[in-house]
C-alpha cells in the first residue's frame, strides 16, 4: 500500500505545502521524498517530459514487478476524462455517470508510450481529484502511482482527514484570514462587507483590528466597538441591519520576521460548506476527531475561544456572528476540556487551561442554564430558551413565508415591509401567536436540532433529555475535576462570578460536594420527569402542559453519554429503544412512527427520521461503551463508517454534513430543508464536512481491525456479519 502522500510534511523539512503536488512525493517507496528508484534527488511526483530523471529503457513493455506509475499530461487528460466520464456534467466522476468507466494511461518506464487501461468508477474519481489538485498549482504533468488511484479507501478518507480537511477548515479571525472568516453567505443587506464586532473589554483587539482596517482598506473591514448594555433583545434586532463576526480570543506570539510582539487570533475548525464562522456543538464534535489525529492545538484554541466567548459575550453561541448574539447551543465544554486537558497534561499551561474551562463552565451554567429563563422553577430542570424580538434574519429569505403571508395579507403590506414593521415591536404590530412561533423557533435553532417535528411550536417549553444529560455531565466533571485536581476546593475570581444579582463569592458553589449534590438532584428530576419506565427510554418533558412528550428521540442516548443512567436505566435503553433507531447506515434522529406521515403539506425535517447525523452516533458509541456494550458499540460504528465509505468510493470523495442512513446506496442525497452541506465541489472535496470527519476517525478507534479490513473493502454489516459466523473470530477477514 503506498505511504501518505502528506506523512513527507512530518519528516522533510524542505516541504513548505504539503499539498503541492511538486514538493510531494507519490510513490510506495519512502526512502525519499525526493529521490527517484535510483537514488537521484528530484521532484518525481511532476514533470515535464523532458526533465524525467533518466530512466535505462530496453523496450517499451512494462516488464517489472514494481507497482506501476503513469506519467499523465494533466490538462490533456483532465479535459478527456470529463468529456468521457462526467456525463452529468457536474464535474464529479460518480456511480450516477455513465461512461465507460477506463481511460489508458502512459506508463513512466515507457516515457509514456505503452498505455495501460485504469478501470472503474473509484479509480477514475480518485485520478480526476489528483488531476484537479495538480492542476490548481498549475503543473503540466504528473507521475502518479497506480497504488494511489486504488488505495484503500479508509486509509485514503483518514488520510485526507488529518491533514487535508482539518487545515481547509481551519480559521484565525486575525489579519491571516478575516477577509476569508468575514465573508458570510447569510448576509442579507445591501453592502456585505467584513464586519467585526469587539468587545470594549478588550482593547488591545480594538487597536490590533483599527489598525488592520487602516493598513488593509481593500479588505473593507468595519470594525465597531461592543458594550455590554449592547446586547439586549433591542440590541440584537438593530445590529441586523450590520451583522458581522464576534471577535474571538487572541494571542501574543513574537513575529521572527519584525522581531516584534504581535497579536494573532486563536485557531478554530468551523463545520465547513456554508458555514464559515465558528459553531458551538459542531466544535465539541470536531474536537474529538482533532485529539484522534493529535491537533491538540486546534482543540485546545476552541476550548480557550470558548472560554472568551462566556466571559466577554455571557455564553457559548450558536455561532460568533451578531444574530446569534442571544442564542447559545448544548453545552460541552467541561468534557471538551477534560479531553484537551488528557492530551496536554505534560504541557506547563495544561492546568491553567482546565481551571479556566471550569470559571467559565460554572458561569455559563449558572447565568445561562440555571437562570431565567431556561430554568422552569417548577421541575428544577433546563430549556433551551433564547431572547430574542422578530424574524430570525439568517435563514433563507423564503424560509417563513408560508407563516408570514397571512400576517402580511391581514395588514395589506408585502412580506418584506411586514418583517420590518414586526420586527420594529413598536406596538405598531401586535401579534401575540406570532411572538410565540418565534420564540419557539429560536428555542429549536438553540438545541441545534433545526428543525425537526419533535420541537415544532413546543421547543421553548420542553425540559428536553440532550440538554438535561449534558448539565448532569457539567455537574458531574466539574465536581470530579475540583475533587482531583483542585483539592476539593475551587477559588473562583469576582470576573467569573457572572454577575447574577446579589451573588457574593460565598454563594457561588465552589466545592466538590455541592456539585455532586446538584448532580445528584438533577438526576432525581430526571427520573421523575423524564424517564418512562414502561418504554425503557426518556421523553422531554413539556413543562406548560406538565406532561412527558410522546417523540422518540436519539437524544435518549445522551443520558448514557453523560453518566446519568442507571445501569439499570441503560440496559432497558438497549434492550427496547435502540432497535427503534437502528438502521442500515446507523441511528436515524427519531423514529418514523413519531415524526407521522409527511408529504406537501407538511414537508421533511432534516432531524427527524430517517436521517442520522454525527453527533448522534458519537455520543451514543460513546455512551454504549461507558456501560459495556462494546459488540454495540462496534456494530453501529461500523454501519454509520461503511455508509460514508460507501458514499466516499462511489460519490467522488463526498463526506456530507447528514445522510439517509435507511438508502444503501446514495444517503447523502438528503432533500430535506437545506440540501446538504459538503456536496457542493468541483472535482475534488477539500473540507469534507467538521463533525463528519470527526466521526470517522473516531469510528475507527472503536471498530476491531477485522472490521477495518472489511470497510476497506467496502462490506455490508451484514455480509461482515455473516462471513465472521457471529463475529466470532473474524474469519474471511483476516
């Protein structure tokens, strides 16, 4: 099997662009990233025909034993293997297409002379990605090993992961890439221009971004100073009219090149496709698949990125864009740092870093969750419950006309001039059922589950079981944290108190034992409120109508993620809930029985049954794992790895934001809603899609290695299954 292609950047330090087809080496042999099989120091990876190193020719038959390698004229080639094979016409090589499926080949030995047929659908796509990359440097040819247009394809997707994707998806909101980082799909007004929003608690940010926008007037940049009386319902509304970033932290670094101290923001991995600023759950999820691939400096500047956004902004947001400035997401922080924490302990900063992580996770769970109004008083447990006034501006511009018309048509004004005159709240325009639809809105846009029949109209009233179990997993780390790296007892600086009126430094709990004790009494609401015995799972809980909801949800794994099911609890969770969401390509969102019947009059929603997203299959392998449920484990892992490798080999190297998991053969043609994130590229994909990557590199540190060697061959769970007798032994794999 031929070595990475990207494994030179680790060891030649000669590579400045691991991704420059001329500085990398493509052979199987690694005796040199720039040496030929003879020993000759060249850039054998791209040539001209003339500037081959000198092969000994004694025919133009290929008569070795050694892996072939083609030397490919790439714009020749390129125009040819589309004209031939691409013929829908999208510039992907697909199962879809209906070509002939080979395309020959010049061999290097034969100087190009001797063709040799390349057949079938993988082969073809991987050679229009390594033709697309080649010629975005502008090169004219290639050397190009056969063993790379065959290669494995999880060794080819985990290579590309680590460190393609990862760097493709990674931002600074500094004067590297804010003119990239600015740039927002979702700005509706007449003048989208980069736009910065800094807090007036930070003024070295203010000065650092005045005098970018002074040094670099082409990038536009507006930069305006945000108070803390700024950021009120009101406030949010009026910043519509001139959306922009939320700065981010910064940090201090010596530029070699000036001998000068200078600022530079924090990296961060956004989610990737349309979404190009840096979201709050979607971040957790790319952690885990950052600590697997040792970017541990990624993972670590979103943790502290974080930790800026609670003490200067009051939450996590949705994302770090002015309209989401009342909205936070689940919260994960305090097991987002643990993990860094784990992988960094060696470092001098380490503990620094997790005792900031728990300042800022008690703050946010006392002035977010555990404060009106996402706390119901009655039932002692949490909502996602966002401020807000009007039409949530980031969504498509048709997305609410079906809800506006009516509205619109009772006041005799467009829908246009009726969003404005609404969002005014003047009183000009009173509608009571309206103001609620929107809460309720936000409320679903919060959880992160936008949109699903499970929290249509009711979300800001549900104590729901994934925002439940992730405050029992706060309670429980930052207790087990005080209790073993802080002595029992965690002193807490006036700056993170959080300002709730009245607090005084006794009153914010700052011992082991008085976590533990919430824990415990969430854990109690929980079971009282939450848990149906009957079914063996959990239901939110409607905490107007003071009744459990009747929705089937994969968020019922998240009490085994977060430690707050009783092993008891959790065997009845396997037993009867998961064979409700099992499907061929893993855990669908909810069950079809709960979402009802859907068609033109009440459409798709992208987290109802059947589509399956990352985040439910990482806490729920998770999860399984906590309580000893490996063989479960193992086989959702593998389902959910085989259908993004399956959709990998036949799509031209697609990994999507969401899937079907119940189609075998195309899930990533999803039509609910908002398409799909990820599927929209030329000839080669370059960021995949964050928690997706995530998934798949951290799928495959739970599957056993026969079942590696079995998606690399691209085998069904059940063909696995049964070739294996039972999973017994592995047999036919080995």
């Amino acid at each position: 099997m031929t070595a990475p292609r990207l494994l030179s950047v680790l060891v030649d330090p000669e590579i400045t662009d691991p991704f420059d087809p001329a500085q990398v080496y493509y052979g199987p042999d690694r005796r040199s990233a720039r040496e030929d099989q003879h020993g000759h120091r060249t850039h054998t990876s791209l040539h001209e025909p003339s500037s081959l190193p000198s092969f000994r020719r004694l025919s133009l038959d290929d008569t070795t034993s050694e892996p072939r390698r083609f030397l490919i004229p790439v714009d020749s080639t390129l125009k040819s293997l589309l004209s031939r094979e691409d013929t829908d016409h999208n510039i992907q090589i697909t199962i879809d297409d209906h070509g002939p499926k080979v395309i020959s080949l010049g061999t290097v030995r034969s100087h190009g002379q001797k063709h040799v047929d390349v057949r079938g659908n993988y082969m073809l796509s991987n050679l229009l990605q390594e033709l697309t990359l080649a010629q975005g440097y502008g090169r004219k040819h290639i050397v190009l090993d056969e063993a790379r247009l065959n290669e494995n394809p999880v060794q080819r997707l985990s290579r590309l992961i680590r460190y393609f994707f990862w760097g493709n998806l990674t931002r600074r909101i500094d004067a590297s890439s804010i003119e990239l980082a600015g740039k927002d799909p979702k700005d509706w007004t007449d003048d989208p221009r980069p736009r910065i929003y800094v807090p007036v608690t930070c003024p070295d940010q203010i000065q650092y971004y005045e005098q970018l926008a002074k040094e670099q007037p082409q990038i536009r940049l507006d930069v305006i100073r945000l108070a803390p009386e700024d950021v009120t319902p009101e406030g949010i509304r009026d910043m519509n009219d001139k959306p922009g970033l939320l700065a981010l932290a910064m940090e201090q670094y010596l530029n070699t090149s000036t001998g000068t101290t200078e600022l530079r923001g924090l990296p961060f991995v956004v989610p990737g496709g349309r979404f190009n600023e840096m979201y709050g759950w979607d971040s957790y999820m790319e952690t885990v698949g950052l600590l697997v691939n040792e970017r541990s400096d990624l993972a670590k500047g979103m943790v502290l990125n974080f930790c800026f956004c609670i003490k200067h902004y009051g939450k996590i947001f949705n994302a770090n864009r002015t309209y989401y400035l009342g909205r936070t997401q689940p919260p994960f922080l305090t097991d987002m740092a643990l993990r860094v924490y784990e992988k960094i302990k060696h470092e001098s900063d380490a503990l620094g870093l997790l005792r900031e992580a728990m300042f800022a996770a008690i703050k946010e769970y006392n002035t977010v969750w555990m404060a009106p109004p996402r706390l119901d008083p009655l039932t002692g447990l949490s909502r996602y419950r966002p401020e807000g006034i009007g039409v949530p501006p980031e969504t498509e511009h048709t997305h609410f006309i079906h809800i506006l018309e009516p509205y619109a048509k009772k006041y005799g004004m467009t829908c246009a001039d009726f969003i404005k005159a609404y969002n005014k709240s003047d009183g000009t325009i009173t509608e009571p059922e309206l103001d609620k639809y929107f809460l309720h809105d936000r409320a679903v846009r919060e959880s992160g589950h936008d949109t699903s029949y499970r929290l249509e109209n009711v979300a800001a009233d549900l104590a729901t079981i994934d925002l439940n179990a992730l405050l029992y997993k706060y309670e429980t780390d930052i207790a087990r944290t005080i209790e073993i790296h802080f002595g029992g007892h965690l002193n807490i600086p006036p700056e993170w108190w959080g300002g709730v009126q009245g607090t005084k430094p006794y009153q914010v709990e700052t011992s082991a034992a008085a976590w533990d004790r919430k824990a415990k009494s969430r854990r109690k609401a929980v079971d009282r409120y939450l848990w149906n015995e009957d079914k063996g799972m959990y239901f939110d809980y409607d905490t107007v109508k003071q009744e459990q909801t009747s929705y089937e949800t994969a968020t019922t794994f998240w009490a085994m993620w977060s430690g707050l099911a009783k092993p008891r609890q959790a065997a009845a969770l396997v037993i009867k809930a998961l064979p409700k969401f099992e499907a061929f390509g893993g855990l669908v969102s909810g069950t079809e029985e709960s979402r009802g019947k859907v068609g033109v009059e009440r459409p798709s929603r992208q987290w109802d049954y059947p589509y399956g997203w990352a985040p439910q299959q990482i806490l729920a392998w998770t999860g399984l794992l906590r309580y000893g449920f490996q063989e479960e484990a193992e086989r959702l892992a593998y389902k959910w790895l085989y259908m993004v490798t399956k959709a990998f080999v036949d799509f031209n190297g697609i990994v999507v934001e969401k899937d079907d998991v119940t189609r075998p053969v195309d899930p990533h043609k999803v039509e609910a809603e908002y398409g799909n994130q990820g599927s929209d590229f030329k000839g080669v994909a370059r960021e995949g899609f964050g928690w997706v990557n995530a998934s798949y590199v951290y799928g495959l540190t739970i599957v056993n290695v026969h079942m590696k060697r079995a998606l690399g061959a691209c085998t069904p769970w059940d063909t696995f299954w049964r070739a294996t007798e039972g999973g017994e032994g592995g047999k036919g794999f080995s």
